[in-house]
C-alpha cells in the first residue's frame, strides 16, 4: 500500500465537564464504578463538539479541507446536513462538500478509511453523545467527546497509512432504534467470540498488507464499545504497547473514540514510529500508520492531555437535568420562539462562522458587522472580519438567574476583543463564583436553545484554559 497518504492534523475535543462515577452509587445506591466521564454541556451537542474539534485540527496546520466528511451515532437533526453547520462555523467555501456519514458508531472509522482512499483533502469529523438510563454501564462508562483528522497527501503528512484491514459480520451486538434514548447490548459473551474471531483474522491481514510483524508495532489503539471483548483483544495481538483507551477519564465516547485516541497517540508521538488503529464495532477494522518527520514539527492546537487536565466536576443531578432525565423548574419566563430561516440566512457568516467587519479606513472592528463605521461614520467601506479565533478579556459581567435558560443562572459579560470590537455574550464552562473581571476568554461555539426543532447554534465565550 502507497505511503504517500495519510493524517495532516487530527485534534480532539473533550467537554469541560466530568461525572465522577462514584456518585451514580451515591444518589441511587447502585451503579456508578471508579473514575470519572466527560459531559458535554446542556449546550453542546454531537455538531458544536465536531466543530470545537476541527477548529482545533485546522489551527495546527496551514493545509485546508476540500470536503467535510461527518460521522456520529447521534445526530443532532435528521434529514437536515449536519455537516453544512460545521461547514458554517468553519468559514469553508460553498464549493466544498459537506456530508454525513452517521447513525452508526462505526461511521466514524469508515469515514476515516474513504477519506484515506480518496484523492481529496478530507476533514473526518466524529463526534457522540453518550447516554444509559440511570445506574446502567452505558451511563457510567459512557463519555462525550469529537476528534477531527485531516487527510492528505504531499510534505504536511505526519502519519502515513502503510497497511490496514478489515472484516465485516452481521450479528446482533448493540443496537438502538430510532426514537430510543438509550442502546441496548447482547450477551457479553457472545459478542466477545464474534470479535476474537474477526480480529484475528483483520490483524493477520494488516500487518501482512504493509509487510511487517506484530513486534514492529511500537503503540497499539484498541477501542470499540464492547468493553470485554476490547480486553480480550488487546491481550492477543502479540505488540509490546497497547495505549491507554481513556475511559478512566473520559468514558467510552463510542464514534468519536478511535479518532480521539489517534489524535491523543499523534500528540506524544516521534518520526518513524508504527501506530495501529484498531476498532472492533460490528466488525473489525484495522489502520497502520507510520509517523514521518514532518511529525517532529507539528504542534497541536491544544491537546487531549491539556483538556483531561482542565476540568470541573458536575454533580449528579445537575447531569440528570442535561440529559432531560429529570426535568427541574425553569426559571418564570416564557420560553424561545424559533429562530427565522430568512434572519439566519441573511446574516449566516456572522450567526454560524462569528464574522465581523472592519472599516477599510479606520481599521475599526465592528461586531456585529455594521454597515456604517463608529469612526469617521464612513459608510459600506467594510470588509469581513473572522473573530472566532480572536482572544477578549472580560470588561464587566452579570449573572442573571431571571432570563430564561436549561440550566440557570444565565452569565453575560461585554468582551473586549483584542482587535477592539466589543460585544456583550453568553459565557459557558465556568464557575461564576470566580468570574472576575479582566479575565481573559475564548470563543466556542454552541447551541442557545432549541424551539420547534430547531437548534439556535451561535457563539459563546468561555474561560481561557490550558
């Protein structure tokens, strides 16, 4: 197999918020288990993490996408591209492809594999939300989590693909049907046969397709959502390493799982080292990367290490609320009506991709964009201005536990951004008894509500962190 192909970027994004898995047993008596998962905010869901995630791929490299391939198990519409919104928030131009590739947890490895076979410069986004009823395995050892890769090929390749299998069986493992909240599993035994018998026969083919042994391998990626049959696995492929799959920290974050661990591997890796991917999930599908010497070079965006670091713990109920288990009383003021299609569409580079304008004269930044400038009142001389990777500091802020929200209070702050624009926000991902002011944020993007169906995806801000 050539290995002129292969990953330019790949980031992960890993919520702010952790469930310490002990306090499932707490509050029920049951349930729960050591460690802790990551939550994704009431805010977030499967399409705002897949963006915060390819944002932080693309920082890290000068290379861009010429498609968007998106994968998750739990999309936040159907019918409707959820990729056109990550499209969006990215800025991409409108000749570019964006599609979905999801409603299963092995879409996300399956779209790695087309984009690595194909002649385009593809940005792989996965992203999943993970839920069980309560006290159930699915809820403890469950997280949230996106990854995004870029493919391609050329001098910017940090891993090239030099091998890979894969096996296909139909057989009833773990399944959910549409409208159900929660998935549902088989006998653990019986799951854990099926995949042995795949993955011996995947691994044999793998290492034979790029003409290596098992001993060559300097780091082995095991994942899948079959906890037992994934220990089964790793401990017969005969390789000297086997990496930490972080569901200690993280939880199972099921399509998002194999590119998060990848970009994790990537993160810590040297020239010339040999990574094997391998996800067992209806089937089993095997990647082999070796890393270049452009990888000596890289420098990621943020790492998954940094944001495993960077977390807060979120109490049991307060989990319950965000996953509509439990419903609490809202604050006494009416819900949001939906948002306007014609609105949106009109100002669609400001609302999905945070764009500014700035006066041709002046050099002021406007947000939002403006037609006439505050200095010198000169009038249509603007030119667009991206601010979603502007940094601000924090000039005055309020905590409103009145206005409507999921899960109040509701904290705002006037930003000034480094470039001068000034704009009143939502902050996230914080504690507001340590809000201060001249605190420094960056922006995220996010969801502000949902109303007849609808999700009101803009910007917030949130604390700058590791």
């Amino acid at each position: 197999m050539s290995g002129s192909r292969g990953i330019i970027a790949a980031a992960g994004y890993v919520p702010y918020r952790r469930l310490q898995r002990g306090d499932i047993a707490k509050f029920f008596g049951s349930g729960g288990g050591k460690g802790t998962r990551a939550v994704a905010s009431y805010d977030e869901d499967t399409t705002t993490m897949g963006v915060e995630a390819a944002r932080l791929a693309l920082r890290s490299t000068s290379a861009t996408p010429d498609a968007v391939l998106f994968a998750t198990a739990d999309p936040a519409y159907l019918e409707k591209t959820n990729a056109n919104t990550i499209h969006a928030a990215l800025r991409l131009d409108a000749n570019l492809g964006a599609f979905d590739m999801g409603g299963a947890v092995r879409s996300g490895i399956g779209a790695l594999a087309y984009a690595l076979r194909s002649n385009h410069n593809a940005l792989v986004v996965a992203s999943d939300k993970r839920s069980g009823l309560p006290t159930s395995v699915d809820e403890s050892a469950s997280g949230d989590a996106a990854a995004a890769i870029l493919v391609g090929e050329g001098e910017g390749v940090i891993a090239e693909l030099i091998g890979g299998a894969t096996r296909t069986e139909e057989f009833i493992d773990r399944w959910r049907t549409p409208g159900d909240a929660r998935p549902r599993q088989w006998e653990e035994r019986f799951g854990e046969v099926q995949y042995l018998a795949l993955s011996s026969v995947a691994w044999v083919e793998a290492l034979k397709s790029a003409d290596i042994s098992a001993e060559q391998v300097d780091l082995t990626i095991v994942t899948g959502p079959h906890a037992r049959a994934v220990k089964a696995v790793a401990g017969k492929l005969g390789v000297s390493k086997v990496a930490d799959d972080l569901t200690m920290v993280v939880g199972q974050s099921g399509t998002a799982h194999a590119g998060l661990l990848l970009a994790n591997a990537l993160e810590h890796a040297a020239p010339n080292q040999i990574i094997a991917l391998i996800q067992i999930c209806d089937g089993c599908d095997i990647m082999l990367f070796r890393t270049t010497a452009a990888i000596a070079g890289y420098q990621p965006a943020r790492t998954v290490a940094a944001q495993i670091e960077h977390t807060a713990d979120l109490a049991y109920g307060k989990f319950l609320s965000w996953r509509d288990q439990v419903r609490i009383e809202p604050p006494r003021r009416p819900e949001p009506n939906r948002i306007s299609a014609s609105i949106s569409a009109r100002t669609h580079d400001y609302k999905y991709g945070f764009v500014g304008s700035q006066d041709a004269s002046s050099g002021a930044a406007h947000l939002p964009p403006q037609r006439v400038s505050r200095d010198g009142g000169h009038v249509d001389e603007m030119s667009p201005l991206p601010m979603s990777d502007i940094g601000g500091t924090i000039a005055t802020f309020t905590i409103d536990r009145i206005a409507y929200s999921p899960s109040p209070p509701i904290a705002f702050a006037v930003v000034d951004f480094d470039n001068g624009a000034r704009l009143p926000v939502e902050l996230c991902d914080l504690d507001t008894s340590t809000l201060a002011m001249g605190d420094r944020i960056e922006m995220t993007f996010r969801k502000l509500f949902t109303a007849d169906g609808i999700h009101n995806y803009f910007w917030k801000a949130r604390p700058l962190r590791g």
